[in-house]
C-alpha cells in the first residue's frame, strides 16, 4: 500500500549540499506552523531560526538553521500566571520535552519536503550548548535538543537503507533474535551502503582508539561497523551532555527527592 505521502517519507534523504535560493517567508512560516502542529505533552518544543546571510555561513551552507529546544522557561512562565510553581522533576520535563521537540521536528522535516526543500538533522546541538546559548540569548531552562538545516537542494542522494521490517517491528513480544535475522539485518544495512559507495565518496571512515588495528578498507566498510566504531569509542562520559544541561538549567542531581522535602 502506497499514496504520495508515504511515498514522500520512504524517499526522504539528508541533505547537505542547497542551492543559494532564500526560502521566502510564507515557506519558513509554513514549515514553522507545521512543526507546531504536530502532537505534545504540554508545547514544550520551540524553534529558533537563523538565516544564512552575508558573512555567515551555515552548516553545509544551508539557507536556513533551525533549532529544536525543550523549553520549560515559557512553561513556567504559563504555569506563573496561573499562581503555580513547577514541581515536576528536571528529568520527567526533559523526557517529555524531548518528545515534543522531536515531534515539532519531523513535522517541520516533512513539510519542508513537501514544497520541495531537503534538510538534515544536527544531532551535536546539546554538546554546543554554551555557543548556542550566547548565540541566541536562551535564559535558562531551555535547552537546545536538535539542529535542521534546511533549502532547497542541490543533491539528489538516494534513501539511505533501513533494517528489514521484521528487525523493526515486533508484534505481541519482543522477540528473541536468530543468528540468522542478525546476519540478514546487518547485511542489508551493510550492502546498502556499499552498493551506494557511501563512506567512500563521503571520506567517512573512524578511526580505530585504544591501539585497535583497522582490518577494513571502503570496500567492506559498512554501516554496521561505522556505528559500531562511533558507539564504541565516544562520548564515555556522562559528564559531557550533564554539564551542557545543567548550563541550561537542568541540574541532575544525584539524590531523589521525596515530595514535599
């Protein structure tokens, strides 16, 4: 089964390469409102925008950065007015701000396909916290979750491949894992990449840590072990993503607290 907006999501690729056209207004304020429509817990997600002008440059040159907050400043603000005081743990506000903020997301990703602008996603944006942060003047309590670039492109990369759909989806239980499903899963990702040269035409290859001797040239090296590598070797330290959080104003602290103390 098919239709054109599943088509739109099953054709979705990053993009890193835009022609130098300026988005108009009325497409960024469609892209916005669109992102603003999609589910939440409480609005938690907001938007800053940054235009690419003379001077600046962007990531990949894009015409347009966007970045994804969870924002508990304007809730508290909300919930000030009502005579509240924000009780709920730092921890529960990230979760479900996270999830508002992934929402406003990919809603904004696909409404920018649908006038024919590609974007890409900027996972690094909470380890840029202080730039981001003096960049935009964030008061506390908003805390950069994600970063899109976006315009129209200049590429025309093919979908990058997914595991299979019995790897993905898991009806009833989770299921046990045969050997067999591993090595299928693993293989489609692997030969996707392959067969698109991907690694190789992006200069993309790990390097191995801790006197690992590299065994893999861009002939075999695929998804599987370029994930592999990133997992197993970065970011060790919670200290690294706590700090930009607590430069937020999201203190994790170490003790529960019991209500009311």
């Amino acid at each position: 089964m098919t239709n054109p907006i599943i088509e739109a999501m099953l054709a979705r690729k990053s993009i890193r390469k835009y022609t130098s056209e300026m988005p108009s207004d009325e497409v960024v304020e469609a892209v916005a409102r669109a992102g603003q429509q999609a589910p939440f817990a409480a609005q938690l997600g907001s938007v800053l925008l940054k235009r690419k002008a003379e001077g600046t440059k962007l990531p990949f040159d894009a015409p347009l950065l966007f970045t994804i907050c969870v924002d508990c400043h304007r809730m508290e603000i909300i919930m000030a007015r009502r005579g509240w005081k924000m009780v709920s743990s730092d921890l529960s506000m990230l979760l479900f701000g996270m999830q508002d903020a992934a929402y406003v997301a990919e809603n904004m990703v696909m409404a920018a396909e649908s006038v024919g602008m590609g974007s890409c996603f900027l996972g690094g944006a909470p380890y840029q916290a202080e730039k981001i942060i003096e960049t935009y003047g964030l008061p506390p309590r908003v805390f950069p979750m994600v970063q899109l670039t976006m315009g129209y492109p200049a590429e025309d990369p093919p979908p990058r491949p997914r595991y299979p759909l019995d790897f993905h989806l898991f009806e009833d239980r989770y299921p046990d894992f045969t050997e067999e499903q591993v090595t299928r899963a693993m293989k489609a990702m692997d030969d996707g990449y392959l067969s698109q040269d991907y690694y190789r035409r992006a200069g993309y290859m790990i390097p191995l840590e801790d006197g690992r001797e590299e065994t893999f040239t861009y002939d075999d090296y695929g998804w599987t072990e370029h994930i592999s590598r990133k997992w197993g070797q970065w970011l060790r330290a919670a200290k690294d993503l706590l700090e930009p959080l607590e430069r937020c104003g999201f203190p994790m602290e170490d003790e529960v607290d019991e209500p009311g103390e």
